[in-house]
C-alpha cells in the first residue's frame, strides 16, 4: 500500500489473535504496522511480530530487492521479533536505534549487532537522499528505549506505539474507544511522559502520523484529532462529562441499589452514565470509562473482611496507571460485619488528586428507605 509517493505500507493484520500481550481482548485483530521508505537509501521502519514473520519479509522482498537501514523505534517483541530474521535476510543492512534497544537486543537475541549498528540519539538525522529522518526520544512512551522519527521532508511522523490503537489496520470511524482502550491500557501510567513528547511534536509541522497499531492518520483533521485526544488522556483530564458505576454483587442486592441510584442519577440531569459489572464486562473496557468521565462511584460486597476480587482487580488497575482528577463515591453491602469502603478507601492511599464523596452509603443485605434516601445525597454530592 502506497501512502506517499515514496512511503509504503508493509505492515500485516493478525486475525487470529485473541489476546494481546496476553491480557488485551481484541476480537477484531490487532495490526502490526511496518513501513518502507523509498529515497537513495532504503529504509524499513521497525518489524512485526514472529506470527507474522513470513509474510511481512514477502512483503518487504516485493517492494524492493535491497534495504539499507532497518530502523528499530521500539523493542517490544511485536515490533522488534523479526530482527534477527531481517539481519539474516538482508546481511548488507545497517541497524539503527537507541544505545538502550542495542542492549535489548543482546538479551532477546544473543546478539547487538555491534558491527552493524547505527546508535541514534535525540537531534540526531539519517539524511536517506530525498529524506530525512530526525530522531527524538520518547523514553516511557511506554518502554525507556523508545524513540519516534520525523521525516522532515513529508513531514511525517512514524511515532512507534503512540496515537495507536486496537484492530486491525483499515481506518473506520471508530478510532477513539479501542484508542482510548489501548492507551489507558498500555501507555496511561505514563502520562508525564507523553505530554513531554507531545511538547517535543508541538514543534514539528505533521502532515501525517504512522503509528505502530492501527490504522494511519494521513488527513490534518485526523492529526489535529489525535493529539487532541492524547493532550487530554495523557493530562488525566475528564473526556467527557458523566459518572461511571462499578460494582460487583455476589446475591443481586448491591446490582438493585446500583440500577436504583442510576436511575436517580438519570432523573437528576445527569449528561451520562455508565454502568459496569465488573464481574461481566471487559476490565479494561471499564478502566477505559473509569478514566474517560469525571466520577467514579465504587459499589461493592465485603468479601472475606476485604473487597470483593473482581473489585480489587479494577482498583489495582486504576492505581497503577496513576488514577487522579477525579471524584469518588463509595457504597459498601455487608450482612453482618460491612469493611469494604474501607478497605477500598485504604487501596487508594498514595493517589494523588482525588476527592472522596464524605459520605459512604452502607446496605446490610436488601436495600430499605433509609438507603434510598442515603443513595439520593450520594447522588447529590456526586453531582456537585
């Protein structure tokens, strides 16, 4: 596939895969994305996963009959597992990356190429003849040895994982949910990190970014697009306004005051809400709206002295990817002995930015009046 005159599309879909890194749920496949510049020098942008091995080296043998440089941006085996494979098949190639990708490689393939390698740094340039290619670090986004390429002569940015996506690579219209998925997911602990390389590409006139994952954006609207959305996800700013429920409930008990307080919500003007059982949904579906609205609500069963697991599972998650600038309800359901606002208080102790809703709604088994009217000043304050 043709993207410019003289840059080419020579990634590969896996439609097979289930998982991704082994925990990612990608029912419509997932791209590996690879790319060939055309100037005096030719020049493969990083390689794809082994299960996609045979067909991306078809795929690059048909493009041209020699490659130069093979750039490796990032490290991760479903960009760089090919290496070794590409070094074999093209011995007359240089390898150019980051000093720290050299050392992974030595680890991943016995091997750093040592009288090969091209060790590029931040401001450094690889002129191809009739393209440049400017590097720029982006070390955390979301590996420390990764770095992004500028080809100042079309002004394209092949930005490694960044602005990717879940799926395969055909563009549609839905590029924001798996996005917003894949980058709470993978990338949003390290949210410091992108907004320093999104300061980095403030700088640089971008016609069209090639991610790694994903679907290329090759319009200025889906450019401008795209950064919008990584400015706001990366700053843990709210996307959009609503409140999201999570809960899990082990009898049906807790569900019925959650759907009941939903309903009070709706009736009170609420823009949005969304509801998750965390025992059904997709996790990362509902990390993806815990970081997407602006207020969380936590319902939950104590569960041997402690919280629920399905609930533990989710709160760990949202601590780990550095959960803040929201507010938070919690409803705790106990039959005899009710500890899991507590407990889940407890779990978000070192978090920053958070404000907790002061009152915690207690259910001992069957919601009664007394609760209903707690869940109507819970409704309140959240709103507030």
């Amino acid at each position: 596939m043709k993207i410019t005159d003289d840059i080419f599309y020579i990634g590969v879909d896996d439609l097979d895969i289930d998982l991704f890194e082994g925990q990612f749920k990608v029912p419509q496949g997932m791209a590996y994305n690879s790319y060939l510049i055309k100037g005096d020098k030719i020049a493969v942008m990083d390689t794809v996963d082994a299960r996609k091995a045979d067909e991306w080296l078809e795929k690059i043998s048909a493009n041209t009959d020699r490659v130069d440089y093979l750039v490796v941006q990032h490290m991760e085996s479903d960009h760089s597992a090919c290496i070794d494979l590409f070094a074999r098949a093209y011995p007359d190639a240089k390898i150019v990356s980051s000093a720290p990708s050299f050392a992974m490689m030595k680890n991943f393939f016995d091997n750093d190429y040592a009288s090969r390698r091209v060790v590029v740094k931040e401001g450094d340039a690889l002129d191809l003849g009739g393209h440049v290619l400017n590097f720029v670090a982006a070390p955390m986004v979301h590996w420390p040895e990764v770095i992004v390429t500028y080809d100042s002569s079309t002004k394209t940015l092949f930005s490694a994982d960044g602005f990717g996506r879940f799926g395969p690579f055909k563009p549609d219209d839905e590029w924001d949910c798996e996005a917003r998925r894949y980058y709470f997911g993978i990338v949003g602990k390290f949210g410091d990190h992108v907004q320093a390389l999104l300061k980095k590409a403030s700088s640089l006139e971008i016609a069209r970014i090639l991610p790694l994952h994903g679907p290329v954006h090759d319009t200025l609207e889906m450019v401008n697009h795209v950064i919008s959305k990584y400015s706001i996800w990366s700053s843990y700013a709210v996307e959009s306004p609503g409140v999201m429920i999570a809960y899990t409930s082990v009898y049906g008990h807790t569900a019925k005051a959650v759907e009941k307080l939903a309903n009070i919500l709706k009736e009170k003007g609420c823009p949005k809400v969304v509801v998750n059982d965390l025992a059904r949904v997709d996790m990362h579906e509902a990390i993806e709206d815990a970081f997407r609205y602006g207020k969380l609500i936590l319902a939950t069963t104590t569960y041997n002295m402690g919280v629920f697991p399905f609930m533990r599972e989710f709160i760990n998650h949202l601590t780990s990817r550095a959960y803040k600038r929201r507010k938070i309800a919690l409803i705790e359901n106990g039959s005899w002995a009710p500890l899991a606002a507590k407990c889940m208080r407890a779990m978000f102790e070192g978090a920053q930015e958070l404000e907790f809703v002061p009152e915690v709604v207690t259910i001992k088994g069957e919601a009664k009046e007394t609760e209903f009217q707690a869940l109507e000043r819970l409704a309140n304050e959240i709103l507030k």
